[in-house]
C-alpha cells in the first residue's frame, strides 16, 4: 500500500491521473487480500501489485483501460479451477478488483491523500448494493468528509471505522438488505515514531528504509551542518537540536524506535538516561561492545537501576556480516522488524510452518504495536 500511497502523492502534485486497481475481496489463497493496490499512470509506470500470478497482468490491462475510460466498476477473475487464469495447489477462487481513473481532485484522489498522511485515518467505499456506487466517506479522528448516500449507513460505517483506527487494517463491510449494501474499509493508523539521534550516513540509510517501513522518521543532531532536509529527504522533520532535549517535547510510546547513532559525549548520556524513562519499544545504540561496557557503567555510577539498562539494545541490530552504513542500517531495521512481528531473526528456510503467522504478509502501514 505503502509504495503505491507515495505514487499516488507525487502524481498528484503533478497533476498526472492513474488508474488504481483495488482488490475487494479474494477466496484464491493467502497470497492476496482485499486492500491490495496496483496503480498504472499514463507512460505506463505501475506501482504496487496484485500478487496473483497470472491475474496481475490482467489487473494491469484493465487499470490501463479504467485510466483511458474513466469507467469504473467491479472485475471479479476466476483463479484456477475453471478460470482462464492457472493456481498454484491451495490458491484457486475468485478475486474482486475495484477499478476507478483517479484524477487530483477526484473524491478518490483526496481519499489516497489522506491515507498517505500521517494519521490515523480510514477511508470506506461502497462496491456494492443499492447505495450509490464507488461512493466514499473519509473518517478522522476529527470528523469526517465525503458520504455514502445514506446518513445512517455513514454513521453505522463510521462506527466500524473509528474501531478499526488504532490498528489499521482492511475489511469489507455487509449491512442487511438483498442485496446487502458492501462497503470496503481501509484504515491506517497514526504512522509509529523512528526518532534517530545523530544526522550520521548510517541515519541517512535508516531514514529511507524507515519511512519505507512506514514510521514517521525524526532526524535530530545539533551540529547545523549535519542536520539537514537535503540530507534526509525521506524524513518527517529534522531538528538541530540537543537531543535529551528534543525527546522530552516528542510523543513516546511502545512503538515508538528510538536509535542513537552518533557518539558525542556531549548528548549521549543525558539522551540515554532521558530514553530510559520514556516507553520506547526499541532504544538501539550503535559502537563496539567495549565502547558499551564503559557506557553502562557511567550509567549505572549515575542510578540507572540494571532493569533500565537492559532495555538498551547494544550494538543495535541482527548479525547480517555488512559494515557499510547502508548494511548497518538494514540490520537495524531487520531487528525491529523482527521484534514488531515477533520473528526469529533466522533464516526462513531453516525453519518450518507457514511464512507468514497471519497467513497473510500486512502490506499496509503497521500499527504502532508494542517492540518487544
């Protein structure tokens, strides 16, 4: 969802429609689920997917049509079985695509602005039923735009999707009637906090793979030279300012990851001790493992109890053999990965059982969930 929301937010600023393939509904397997996007633009630059195997090229003939037409409607591909379209053992059935021209100003163009926000935000379309086609209501924590033709179905939806906001997710709605009224819901939550603490190459490589992963990346460094936009591109705010001093301003919660990366004695210590107190999922440091030593112990001679100083993760990051800063920073974000859906950190073929516990790989921002 991610890859396609940021598509969807550059075309806009540049006024470009596109055509957005929406997957509503699939019995064929687990690899696809209803929220999964494809999105195609006029030179035929496709972001996103529909990892259906054969079906894929279809949804993409039948957005780059939707874009030439502006018609939107509802395809439904047979998968294996009797279908034109082969399966994998397991993955036969039917799947459900939404497809819609989506120009700058459309109700559905405002609608992927705001899911590409900051959050938490949800956004219902009706795909089928006697209320009006394709119509969408966007529901805030604030309140909400748009409508779905009825008032009470706006509030029964929006009931569901103020439930659905703190973890996100993506669900297809019934409501009575034959036929009933089908609504798609597709909520993303307040995008989780990496704060990164010294403006360092390795930070830059964090940053990008960060707001990849779907955190609101914070870039802070006192040094005026470091601490730049042009530096770090992919980050929400960047700050020159004395660290300890900028997390007692910033929310924190157990979603938040919070990585020092710098080594100035000047900030390391207040930031350790002012990090320890806040509940931070993920507080990774970076440095050799003599280099830690010593900073444990200046910290302990400070009243730093041991259960605190356990929570340092140090050196930060999985056992992945790079020294690059590009390395060093997907080992830490493979880590906090790994500990936000509780993963081995092991290689997957060394393991048994399904790839993925749900069944099913979560393509849509994560929800700030605790880092164990």
């Amino acid at each position: 969802m991610d890859e396609v929301l940021a598509a969807a937010r550059e075309w806009r600023r540049r006024g470009v429609p596109f055509g957005l393939a929406t997957v509503v509904s699939s019995t064929a397997g687990g690899v696809t689920a209803p929220g999964d996007l494809l999105a195609v633009d006029p030179s035929g630059d496709v972001r996103g997917g529909i990892p259906a195997g054969c079906v894929e090229s279809a949804v993409l003939d039948a957005a780059t049509e939707t874009l030439r037409t502006g018609r939107t409607r509802l395809a439904r591909y047979a998968v294996g079985g009797e279908g034109p379209w082969p399966a994998r053992p397991g993955c036969a059935g039917m799947l459900e695509v939404l497809l819609r021209r989506v120009t700058p100003d459309c109700p559905t163009g405002r609608a992927l602005a705001a899911l590409a926000g900051p959050g938490p935000v949800a956004v219902a379309t009706v795909v089928g039923g006697p209320a009006p086609f394709a119509a969408q209501l966007t529901v805030r924590s604030d309140g909400t735009e748009g409508g779905l033709g009825d008032p009470a179905l706006d509030e029964w939806v929006g009931d569901r999707a103020t439930d659905l906001l703190a973890g996100g997710g993506t669900v297809l709605l019934r409501r009575g009637g034959r036929p009933p009224v089908r609504v798609l819901l597709q909520a993303v939550p307040a995008a989780p906090r990496m704060l990164l603490f010294g403006a360092t190459a390795v930070a830059a490589a964090l940053s990008r793979i960060g707001a990849e992963l779907g955190f609101r990346v914070v870039v802070c460094d006192p040094r005026p030279a470091f601490a730049t936009a042009r530096r770090f591109p992919d980050a929400g705010e960047v700050h020159r300012a004395w660290p300890h001093r900028l997390l007692a301003a910033t929310p924190v919660d157990t979603g938040t990851v919070l990585c020092l990366l710098g080594h100035d004695p000047r900030y390391e210590l207040p930031l350790l001790r002012a990090a320890l107190d806040t509940p931070a999922g993920y507080i990774g440091v970076l440095g050799s493992r003599d280099a830690h030593e010593a900073r444990l112990a200046r910290l302990r001679a400070d009243g730093v109890p041991a259960p605190q100083l356990d929570r340092l993760v140090a050196p930060a990051g999985l056992d992945l053999g790079g020294r690059t800063s590009t390395e060093t920073a997907l080992a830490i974000a493979a880590e906090v990965v790994a500990r936000r859906h509780g993963g081995t950190g092991r290689a997957l073929h060394a393991l048994r059982g399904p790839i993925h516990r749900d069944g099913h790989p979560d393509r849509a921002r994560q929800p700030a969930a605790a880092l164990r």
